[in-house]
C-alpha cells in the first residue's frame, strides 16, 4: 500500500494509541505526517512533544492549529485518531475544518469514549464532520492508569479500515465467496482428525477482497487467527467438512468469484461416538473413514461456476500436482505452494506461490507476507473479471 496519512492525535490517549499506530501504518509503506492538538489543558502536545511525534512519524511536525490548506490538500487521508470533543473546538476556533471541507479527502474518526459511553455520543460528532466522514466505534479498552480507561477502536482493525479507504476499490460491487481454515471431522466428544492449517491465507484473502469493495462470505473452520469488523465481510463459522460443503452451496448464488482456500478434511469417520472412545489393554483402534464432499471438483462441474479459484498445498511433484488439480477440477486458477519449503507451509506469517490458469504460463510470485500473496493473486483475479 502507498499513499500519505494525516493523523490529527488528541488528548492523553495519543499517548498510548497514536505511537503504536503510527508505527504500524509505516510498517504498511505509508507516509504519515502528525498534527497534534496544542490547547491549554491536557492536549495531544501536553503528553508527546512535537519533536517527538517528528521522530515516530519520520516526518516535521506541527500542531493543528498551525496548518494551512495545503497541508490538507497534500494527503490522501485524514485519520482522527483518537478524537474527541475538544478537537471540534479546535475546528470550531480556527480553520481547520473549512481546511478539511475544502481538501474533499476522506476522513476516518477514532473516538476514544469512556467505558459508560451511549451509542448517540458520536453521532454528535458526525453531524459536524464533512460527508466524506466514516466514524470506527470501538469497544477495546485503552487503560490510561491514573487517568482512568477510554474505549477505543482495536489497531489492526483500524488499520483494515485505512487500508479500504485507500484502496483502488478495483472490486467494488464483485460478490465472492471464500473458504478459509481447516475442518474438524469429529470422532467421539473429545478427539477429532484435522490438519495443521490456520486460515491465515484464506482470511488475508478475505480481508484484502473486501478491503478492495467487494461483497465477501467468509465460509471457515476453526481458526487461529482474528476476523476484523468490517462491514462488507460477513463470516459463516462451520466445523466439518459436510458442514463446510452446506454452506458453500448454500451461498453459491450471483458469485463473481469464488476462492476455495480451506485446507478440507478429505476422510470422515463413518460414523460418532456419543461417549468417549475408552482405552481397552491390549487392543487397538480401528477407524473406518469415508469420503468427505469435494467441494471444488463439484464447484467446478457446474456450467454457470464464477471465477473460480483453488488451492494445491503439496510436498512433491507440485506442478504435476497442481496442473493436474486446475484440469480436473475445471478450475481458471490453482494457487500452489511447496509445503515443504521454509516459510510456506501451515502456520506461517509468509507463503510463495505459483499461479497455474489454463490460458497462461506459470506465474511464481515471491516468498511475501500474506497479506501481500492475497493482493497478488487477486491482482490477477481482477484482471480476468474485467475480460
């Protein structure tokens, strides 16, 4: 991501919230600038210095009350974060929010709200914000010791919503489906087969398709990782395979897209225990397993799939593998990884990928964050749709 970042901090919870943000949006490769509040009284410049903020941000810093127009019009984004009702005096005093209006960039709002806070506070707010305005509710709590404790909205979600306010929106009224995670086939009231998949890809894809403005259902299994609130991502929670395989076909209506990045249990014991399975001395357990659904082969059979996108986790012969799977299943595109490779397999942050389509040569992208795979394939993704 690029794109230059204005944040307005206000009051004691810049302290503790600002830094770490600010942090993390340059860590995403923004440019972030900061204009502290300065008024007498517990202001943004009361607890962090400007030569401070300066040094986080890595650019000049002045105060808001001290910004011209041209200061606006130079970003992409203004982010209030956090805000408070002393920053609309600020407005209200000085020339900032004509600044603002005029600038016509948008503005996301952070309010950091005490823990007994009513839902009508903010709206307060809103009604004196520009109409580019998005207001982030949160309810995380922001502990400020003796000062007390503020509600707030979490970091990492906060950081999705920059990343949709800045995005090319290249899928903006697309409609996806997306599987993530593994499935649990369960044997008896204490153990269960499944696999070592965390769902990191399968949401990294979610987040980054929904970031992009399109309409996304999120089909997972258990997870090991946190969906952020973002409104057009809505999250279908299933455990097995055959669960798995109802809700896919439950939502498979008016899709541009579908990606299948669940790593699904192939075998289902044939049938469940209602009892814990007992250890007997001596003897030993045999389990009988059938076929579990699949879901892409059945996907793909289908005369009126969407683009339709599949996932091959191998540890040999991947191209084999993985051209085999993009033929047979009838798929536009296999995402393939060597498991076997450090940095690829399950449970990891990174992942390298090779895209396979029936029309097209090979395309290995770079060992990259997630995160970054995600925007990468569904780069290749938008690009057929528009065909």
């Amino acid at each position: 991501m690029a794109g230059r970042i204005l944040i307005i901090a206000d009051g004691p919870a810049a302290l503790s919230y600002a830094p770490e943000l600010i942090t993390r949006l340059r860590q995403k490769k923004y440019t972030v600038q900061v204009a502290p509040t300065a008024y007498d009284g517990p202001s943004a410049l009361a607890f962090v210095s400007e030569l401070a903020w300066a040094t986080i941000s890595g650019h000049p810093c002045k105060a808001i009350e001290k910004l011209d127009a041209e200061a606006f019009r130079q970003q992409d984004l203004i982010l209030l974060a956090p805000v408070s009702p002393q920053v609309l005096e600020v407005f209200r005093r000085g020339k900032a929010l004509a600044y603002l209006q005029e600038a016509g960039k948008p503005v996301l709002a952070v309010p950091a709200r005490l823990p007994d806070a009513v839902d009508e506070d903010p709206v307060l707010f809103q009604t004196q914000m520009p109409s580019r305005s998005r207001l982030c509710l949160g309810e995380t709590p922001l502990e400020l010791g003796a000062m007390g404790a503020l509600k707030i909205t979490p970091t990492e979600t906060l950081l999705h919503f920059v990343d949709a306010a800045l995005s090319k929106n290249d899928l903006q009224g697309k409609s996806a489906l997306i599987t993530a995670g593994p499935t649990a086939e369960d044997l008896d009231p204490v153990r269960y087969l499944t696999n070592r998949s965390t769902g990191k890809m399968g949401v990294a894809l979610a987040i980054a398709a929904a970031v992009r403005g399109a309409e996304v259902h999120l089909i997972h299994g258990p997870l090991q990782t946190t969906l952020p609130e973002l409104p057009n991502l809505h999250a279908i929670s299933v455990r097995s395979a055959a669960q798995m395989h109802q809700a896919v076909v439950d939502h498979w209506h008016h899709l541009d897209f579908a990606i299948l990045a669940a790593a699904v249990a192939d075998f289902t014991p044939d049938h469940y225990v209602p009892q814990k399975i007992k250890k007997i001395d001596g003897q030993s357990l045999i389990l009988h397993l059938l076929r579990t659904p699949d879901i892409l082969a059945e996907l793909g059979s289908r005369e009126d799939h969407p683009y339709l996108v599949g996932f091959a986790a191998e540890s040999d012969d991947v191209e084999i593998n993985a051209i085999n799977k993009l033929r047979k299943k009838r798929c536009d595109l296999i995402c393939a990884n060597d498991i076997r490779k450090p940095g690829c397999g399950f449970a990891t942050d990174t992942n390298q990928i090779t895209l396979y389509s029936p029309d097209e040569a090979p395309m290995q992208l770079p060992l990259k964050d997630k995160a970054e795979v995600a925007h990468d394939i569904l780069n290749h993704i938008a690009k057929h749709l528009v065909k």
